[in-house]
C-alpha cells in the first residue's frame, strides 16, 4: 500500500536529488544525503558501503549527463522514522533497473540508509 505523507514525500525528494547528476558529481552533497550505516545491493549485484558508492558514483558521473530517469515511484512509511520506497529507473545507456530504499529520519534528516537495485528487461539478460 501506497502512503503520501509528509515522510514519504520527504524520502521521495531526497531519493530524486540522489539522481541529479550535480549532487552525483559531488562527493560532499552525496555523502550528506547517506546514512553512515549506508549498504546496497546494487544492479550488478555487488555490495556496496557508503564509502565505495561516494567514490563510484562520483567518479562514474559525467558533466553533461542527465538525471536517471523514474517512474512509478511510491513508498510507504513502516515506523515514525522509517520509510520504504519503490521505483523504476532507465539510464542514457538504456539500462533499466527495479529499485527499492529505505529511508531513516536522524538528526540530520532523512538519509538513505540501505537500496537495492535489480536489472530489468534486454540489459538485464
């Protein structure tokens, strides 16, 4: 089930700045949108920490790329400081991918505390 709330509305726009390319480039406003106890499972399958994810995704995002496009974005908040997102991504490679996050409120903010992406469709086989 489907929830928009304030949390999950909160959890939405940070998942969408973690997919601009000007926050990918940068180190610093990547790494603030982590948790320190950040992991995910990513579409290759390898396991990622928050340290290897900042240094990837930085190096891997190229000035004049676009934002990764999504759809069907919805999420459900499971406690007062936890919240579930689900979406779809395609790349400008046209990698398609299932993904899922989770999302915990700190004194920081929410920040990104695990996410876990699945290859969809022709790139996937």
């Amino acid at each position: 089930m489907s929830e928009r709330n304030a949390a999950v509305e909160a959890a939405i726009e940070s998942e969408l700045r973690l997919l601009d390319p000007e926050i990918r480039r940068s180190a610093e406003r990547l790494g603030a949108l982590l948790h320190p106890d950040f992991h995910e499972v990513g579409a290759s399958g390898r396991l990622w920490d928050r340290a290897s994810v900042i240094t990837g995704v930085t190096a891997a995002t190229e000035p004049g790329v676009r934002a990764i496009t999504t759809s069907g974005m919805k999420g459900v908040q499971l406690a007062p400081d936890v919240v579930h997102l689900t979406f779809d991504t395609e790349e400008d490679n046209g990698r398609r991918a299932h993904r899922s996050s989770l999302w915990r409120l700190t004194e920081r903010g929410w920040l990104l505390y695990f996410h876990q992406g699945t290859p969809v469709g022709p790139a996937a086989e």
